[in-house]
C-alpha cells in the first residue's frame, strides 16, 4: 500500500481542484467554469466516500469489528464545530431582511434540509453537508450490521468469498439510485430543487466512493493491475464522460439531473483510482502543473471543508461591499479574486486554529481505536 504522506498529497490535491470548482460555480468568472463548477460537489462525494469508508475498513481488517459510535464521535469533531460557529453569521443578513425562518433553520441545524428546503436555508451549499451526514449514520450501521452477521468474516476471505455478492450489491444500488432519479424528474419536475439534493437521489456518488474503497482495501492488487494496463483507455474514457458538463448546467438538464450523475462518479471514480494506482502520480502532476501549483492546491485542499464552509458568507459580505460601499463600481473579475482569495485565506486558518483545536480534543478524549491499541502494547 502506497506510503500516507504521498497519498495524502495526491488526494488534497484532488480536494482542492474541487473546492476549486465549487468556488468556480458560486463567484462567476466566465460562463463555463460557472456552469461545470457544480462537479465539484460530486467529486467531494467520491472523494468523502472514498476516505470515510476507509477508515471503517481499515477498523475492520485491524480489529474483526467496527465501534460506531467512536466512528459518529469522531465524524462529529470534524463536522459540527466548524459549521455550527460559523452558522449564526449565515442569518444576519437574513435578520435584517425579516426573513427569519425558523423551520428553515431547524432543518440546517438538523442537517435535513435537502427534504425540507431542497438547497440549504440560511446556508444554501448546506444541503451537500446533510447528503454526507446520512451517509455517515448509514453506511456505518450498515456494515457494522454486515460484520455482526457475519457477511464478512476477514480480508483473506474476502478475496476469496462474497465477492460476487459485494459487487452486486454495489451494482444494484446504483441502478435503484439511478432509476430513483429519472422516475422524481419525470414526475416530479417541478421539485427541481429536492430532485438534486435529496440524499437517496445522490448517495450513488458516496457508494462509488465506497466502492473503490472496497477494491483498494480488500482486492488492491487485481485491481491495481487491472486499472494500469487500461490506464490510458480509462482516462480517455474520463474525458468523454465529463465533456458535457461545461456545457450543460444541471437546473436546465433533465440529462444532467439522472445520467449524468452517474456519468460523473464512473469518471471521478476513474480519477480516483489513477491517483491511488499510479505511482508516478506526483512526478507526473508536477511535471504538468509545476511543484509549486500542486503544493498550493493540496494546502487549499486540506483546508477544503472550512472553505466551503465559509466561502458563501464571504460572497455576501463581498457583494454587499460592492453595492454599499463601491456603488456596484468593481469588476466582476476583481469580485472574484477577492471572494476566492478571502474564502481561502480564511478556510486556511479556520483550518489552523479552530479546526484543528477541536480536532485535538477529539484525540485526546475520543482517539482512534489504532491509538488506544498502541498504547495498551507501549
């Protein structure tokens, strides 16, 4: 398996071309970053599904068991201090609007917005928050309940045994998704908000991430070997599956809203499994882009949560300036620079001070059961 530092470099890089995205889709640079910036979301799904169930498989290989609950804890650190600081500053301006709502703000505060609202209330990129809440809470009661029946028994025999069965499982759960998804479009149209944000219709792109997750914890070689001797149609393959997107923007997309979901996580999935097989993979991306670029985009991607958290807020605190202080003089151009260096900036430390005080916390009175076993051997 491929040396932590590395991967992580490899897979904050990735974070950060999706946070890039994201910032792509909500300040407006020019017309088709905006309108394929809304992947971003999609390839965080992969990318979280990906790193989440990673962590319970290496649980299970380690131990023969999972804790759910230190797992949902331990999620909770990461999750819930950062949002829920940085939440009462998404109402002022809705305050001094008279716009109060207080289901709306129940629902962010609940994470169940994407049924309630569809996008988020106060927060609107909210509602991707509320699709990886439940999947945390599922995915993990799930297969501690696939464990405790014994469904897997230990990675040597799941090389061996229920293969099959996995795989179809996976399969069949995004084709449910998939047709969940044409089925609300068709005759739901008018939902065009909840048709896109509620979980059950955007879990696939989580599952794709557990799959992969799956292949690389448990069946690593046969995949490995098999990804890079049709590494080069498998990435010709990732670019016709993303060539509609800076064309087709999902609100106006029947395509996009059903297909095209799934088009998306079979290419970051690709993607995905590039970064991990590949281990010319950091040569390779400095080689394109530079050393330095790459380095600057895994910092913007380590600290990609907190910049996602905070990168609305700072768009309206920008435009209000625009309008209030500068008499809607700035160029657009300038508008977004600002909103993205300001969003960045402040994610970074965001990142620095306050994630990472409560992260500390979280290992000093919830730490992971690879910690409390070394030291019961020290």
């Amino acid at each position: 398996m491929m040396n932590q530092k590395n991967r992580l470099r490899k897979l904050d890089f990735l974070r950060g071309i999706a946070i890039i995205l994201v910032l792509l889709r909500h300040q407006y640079l020019f017309k088709y970053g905006y309108t394929m910036g809304w992947i971003g979301v999609d390839l965080f799904f992969v990318l979280s599904g990906f790193l989440v169930s990673g962590l319970l498989f290496k649980e299970y290989i380690q131990f023969g068991n999972i804790n759910v609950k230190l797992f949902l804890i331990r999620r909770g650190f990461k999750i819930y201090p950062i949002y829920y600081l940085i939440y009462p500053l998404y109402l002022i301006p809705l305050f001094f609007k008279n716009q109060i709502d207080f289901e709306g703000i129940f629902a962010d505060l609940f994470f169940i917005q994407n049924y309630v609202k569809g996008w988020g209330y106060a927060y609107v990129a909210s509602w991707s928050l509320a699709v990886e809440e439940h999947f945390y809470i599922l995915f993990s009661i799930i297969l501690w309940l696939v464990i405790k029946f014994k469904l897997f028994h230990s990675k040597e025999n799941l090389e061996r045994v229920g293969t099959i069965q996995i795989k179809i499982f996976f399969f069949f759960s995004f084709v449910v998704c998939l047709v969940l998804r044409v089925y609300s479009n068709l005759y739901h149209p008018d939902l065009i908000a909840k048709n896109f944000v509620m979980t059950h219709l955007r879990i696939d792109s989580l599952l794709a991430g557990v799959f992969i997750a799956y292949l690389y914890y448990f069946e690593e070689k046969k995949t490995k070997s098999f990804f890079l001797n049709y590494k080069k149609k498998f990435l010709f393959t990732v670019i016709l599956l993303l060539g509609f997107t800076p064309f087709l923007d999902p609100d106006k997309s029947f395509f996009v809203r059903t297909f095209g979901l799934t088009l998306l996580y079979v290419a970051f999935s690709i993607v995905l499994c590039y970064f991990l097989f590949e281990e010319k993979i950091d040569s390779i991306l400095n080689s394109f882009f530079s050393e330095k670029i790459v380095s600057l985009v895994a910092m913007i991607g380590v600290s990609s949560y907190s910049i996602y958290i905070i990168h609305t807020l700072v768009n309206i605190a920008v435009s209000y300036c625009n309008v209030y202080v500068f008499d809607k003089q700035l160029h657009q151009i300038f508008i977004f620079f600002l909103s993205t260096i300001a969003s960045c900036l402040g994610g970074i430390l965001m990142t620095k001070y306050l994630e990472s005080y409560f992260l500390n916390l979280r290992e000093q009175y919830f730490p992971s059961r690879s910690k409390q076993y070394n030291k019961k051997i020290l």
